[in-house]
C-alpha cells in the first residue's frame, strides 16, 4: 500500500537520518530496529513501573475492559514496550507474554516486570516464523498504543490472528485516526461562536510520519503510520476478526475554558476496539 512519507510539510521538523534509516528498513522489509529503542530510557522514565498519567487514567482502563480477563487464559502483548500491561494481567490468573522489537525496551521490560510474564525479542509482523511460539495459542492479542507504529498493517492483522485459538479476541487501542492525524490535525478555536473544533486536513491517504519529539526526549523520533478508518476494519475482516465491540474514547483531561471543556467531551482522541477470530469449521 502506498504511504506518503510526511518529511517536512508545513514547516514540521524533517525526518532524520535514524528515521529515513527505519522508513528503508520498513519498505524492503527487513526486521527493523523501532525508532522506539532510542526513546527507550525516556519512555521508561515516563512510564515507571505503574505506567504514565496517561496510561492509568485511559490506556489499561480501556484494554482491561475489553480484555474481559478470565483466569488461566493466554494473553499475547504485540508492541508491549517495557512491558506495563504484564502486572495487570498476570494478577488475574492469566499468562502474559510481551513481544518488542527494541532490544532496550524489553530490557527495562524485564529488569521491571520479569515476574509478571516472558518477554520476546521479535518482530510482530515476522510471528508466524517464531518457533518459541504456536499458532492459535493465545485467548487474547493486545496493541495498545503500539498498531500505528507498525506497517504493513495486513502483515500484522494477520500475525494477530495466526496467534488465536478460534474465538480469541484482538484488542486494540489507537489513537483515533479519524480525529488524529499526525502533524495533520489539531484544536482551532471559531472565535465569532466561542467554540474549539477539532480541524482535519488530510483523512484518506496513508501517511509514514516522523512524530515530533515529546518534551524532555533529547534522542530520535518514532514513526506513526496513519491510516482511515476503513483500512484497520477491512484488514480485521480479511483474517476473519469481527469487531464486536468498539469504544470512541475522549480525554482525561478537564479543559479551562467552557469552549475546551465542551471540545474535549465532543471528540473522541482515542479508539478502542475488540474483534472476535471467527470459527471456521461448521
Ligand atoms: C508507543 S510504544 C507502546 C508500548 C506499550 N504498548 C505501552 O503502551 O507502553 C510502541 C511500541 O511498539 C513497538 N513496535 C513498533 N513496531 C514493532 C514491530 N514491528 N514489532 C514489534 N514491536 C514493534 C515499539 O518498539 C514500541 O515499544
């Protein structure tokens, strides 16, 4: 699928040579080093142990509801960083294993969280290739946060589903792509009707975005991949996973202004969703 790789439009940072090295890396296909493990110390300085702000007040809220947990299920975390979901499901009862391509996150994912699950270096889009795994052993696969920051979005849908057993279910957390579009969407304020809307200039076109640095990150970018909407749903539908829940989640956050406060509890930033591997055998 084509992807137009945002470098430099209206007047964002350009892409660096680390992030031009993972795009080369994306498209012939190769395993790549995330663009995440040079952001690893600063994202797990973030994070601590219990997960950032961020992560408590929405992120596991919104992955542990739809997980539903029961005790003794499997649950697979692909992009599981330095490994903050594994507490959260093994004091269910459940096993946990977390998948990461950056070899310094699932380092500070096992000096943290060693006692909650196993941790494996791999590429998410390569399972199928992985002989510490088995196909159709999970009861649950997880992307939280992590489905934007992989491409191509048919190989991973499809690692997913060759991990569940029949009936397991897929859950994902995404920023909204309807509503966040990297470097390509944000808050405008109408001042003749006192109101804040949320402004998107580009939907329909794949887009390879180099994201900007987060505050206190001195050390390279990750890329975000933007997709509409209908290509995470059609993707599900080919390996036959059907969405049988779907959550617009808004902010946390309390707005200062009558105008903010009304933005924020209108425009869902986040999308949570759940889909079911269907049995095929009648
Ligand atoms: C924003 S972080 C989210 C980490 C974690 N899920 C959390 O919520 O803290 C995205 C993660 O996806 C990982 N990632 C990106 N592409 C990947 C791939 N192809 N296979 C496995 N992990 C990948 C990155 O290394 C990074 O740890």
């Amino acid at each position: 699928m084509a992807h137009i790789v945002l470098a430099c439009t209206h007047g964002a940072a350009r892409a660096t040579s680390s992030s031009n090295k993972v795009l080369q890396m994306l498209k012939s296909n190769k395993p790549i080093p995330s663009g995440w493990d040079q952001l690893a110390e600063w994202y797990d300085g973030w994070m601590g142990v219990a997960g950032s702000h961020h992560h408590r007040k929405l992120a596991l809220p919104a992955v542990l509801d739809l997980l539903q947990l029961q005790s003794g299920q499997h649950i697979l975390d692909l992009g599981a960083g330095q490994g903050v979901l594994a507490p959260f499901i093994s004091q269910h009862n459940a096993t946990y294993v977390g998948v990461d391509v950056s070899p310094r996150l699932l380092n500070l994912a096992r000096r943290r969280h060693a006692a909650h699950g196993r941790f494996i270096h791999a590429d998410a889009r390569h399972l199928p290739r992985l002989q510490h795994l088995s196909p159709a052993s999970f009861d649950a696969v997880v992307f939280m946060l992590s489905i934007e920051d992989m491409e191509p979005l048919n190989q991973v849908i499809h690692a997913a589903s060759w991990a569940l057993r029949e009936g397991g279910r897929v859950v994902i957390l995404m920023r909204h792509p309807c509503f966040r579009v990297p470097r390509q969407s944000g808050w405008g304020h109408d001042e003749q009707r006192k109101l804040q809307y949320r402004r998107v200039d580009r939907y329909l076109t794949p887009l390879s975005v180099p994201m900007k640095p987060y505050p206190g990150q001195s050390r390279g970018v990750s890329i975000s991949f933007h997709r509409p909407l209908g290509h995470y749903i059609n993707e599900l539908v080919q390996q036959n996973l059907l969405i049988d829940s779907l959550r617009e989640i808004t902010t946390y956050q309390q707005g200062q202004t009558t105008a903010e406060q009304d933005a924020f509890a209108e425009i869902p930033l986040f999308l949570a969703l759940r889909a079911r591997k269907l049995s095929l055998t009648p």
